[in-house]
C-alpha cells in the first residue's frame, strides 16, 4: 500500500516483509505491535513510501495522491489501527 494512488490504498496490514508475489498473513484487528519509533498519541496516515506511516498526510503535490488515516500511535510501538476510507486530492 502506498498513498500515490486510490488502488494502492490500505485494506489491513502486515508485520513481516513480503516478496513480491509471495503469500502473506494480513492482519485487519486493533493494534500493530510490528511497529518501531512512533510518537504516542499521533495520528498516522498511508506514505507515499510503498508500506509506511507518516504523522503527514500526504500533500496534493502529487497528481492522484490520497489521504488515508491508518490510526494513532498508543505507544513507541503499537498502532492502534483505525484504517479509514481514503481521500483522493
């Protein structure tokens, strides 16, 4: 998922890298412990870096770009996962 296009926008989330084509366990529940270095209490949104956070939502400098929350950060390491419908700007 990144936030460069709606089709590349964020339906759940994984804790483990993943090869291209390679099967994955996607998660869809309330908290990412597979996170490091957040800032608790901040809310976080899809990156236009494929499979990052950012506390920035995304600008409109990019023709196409959404605007995704994902959730908020409840520790340095845990998202309370919240992912809402994307934006389009």
């Amino acid at each position: 998922a990144d936030a460069t296009l709606l089709a590349k926008a964020a339906r759940g989330y994984v804790i483990a890298n993943v090869l291209n084509a390679g099967i994955a366990t996607v998660y869809f529940d309330e908290a990412n412990t597979g996170v490091t270095g957040l800032t608790p209490g901040a809310t976080y949104y899809l990156s236009t870096t494929p499979g990052g956070v950012t506390t920035t939502p995304p600008s409109t400098n990019g023709t196409g770009n959404i605007v995704q929350e994902l959730g908020f950060a409840s520790s340095a390491t845990n998202l309370h996962v919240n992912i809402q419908e994307p934006i389009v700007r």
